[in-house]
C-alpha cells in the first residue's frame, strides 16, 4: 500500500489533511483550514518542505515525550507529528515524511 494525504472536512468545517505511510499510520497530521484550497496547498508545502531535513523542528512535550513539526521556509508550521517515547523514534518519523510525502496521492474524504 503506498503513502497517500487524506483530506477531509472536519466535523466544524474546517479542512485538515493527514500524511498516512504505507501501512496506514499517521505520520503527520496539518492544522485546520478555513478553505478546501489552502488545505491544497499545505499538501503542496509539505511535499515542496519535506525534502529539507533543516525543515524539520524536533520539540518537547512537558509530559517529556517528543514531536516534530514540519515548518515552512518563512517557519510557519505545515503539520505536526505524533508523540514519540524515543528519538530515534523521531527520527524514524522525519525519514517517513522526507521518504513518502513527495510521491503520496491525495485522497479526498468524504462524509
């Protein structure tokens, strides 16, 4: 099974987009958009951003764990990962987007 983005329409309708890998897990997930179009274009910044490794920013969680964020060149935040216990977690992480967001299809999910 390939990488795909799912976009969808949320629940307040607002549209989001998920990165799913190959074997369907999350691996990044965007923040929320007022217009289907700009929920397009994150999809084209990530696959345009992930290429950079310098793009990716690894943080902290106060409960310890940690997350990446994927930012754009102006540092804005395109998506965010899921909480990893480990760093080489993380890093696996990174390799999954840089690996799998530029030839993911989009899927658009609907209700």
């Amino acid at each position: 099974m390939a990488a795909k983005f799912e976009l969808k329409l949320t629940a307040k309708k607002n549209w989001m987009f998920n990165l799913k890998a190959g074997n369907g897990e999350i691996i990044l997930t965007s923040e929320q958009y007022s217009a289907r179009d700009g929920a397009a274009n994150g999809i084209e910044s990530v696959r345009k951003n992930s290429a950079d490794v310098a793009s990716f920013d690894i943080r902290t969680a106060k409960n310890g764990e940690q997350y990446f964020v994927l930012q754009a060149k102006n540092k804005e935040i395109i998506g965010k990962s899921e909480m990893y216990k480990s760093p080489s977690s993380v890093k696996r992480g990174i390799a999954s987007v840089m690996r799998n967001a530029p030839t993911a299809r989009v899927v658009e999910i609907t209700a």
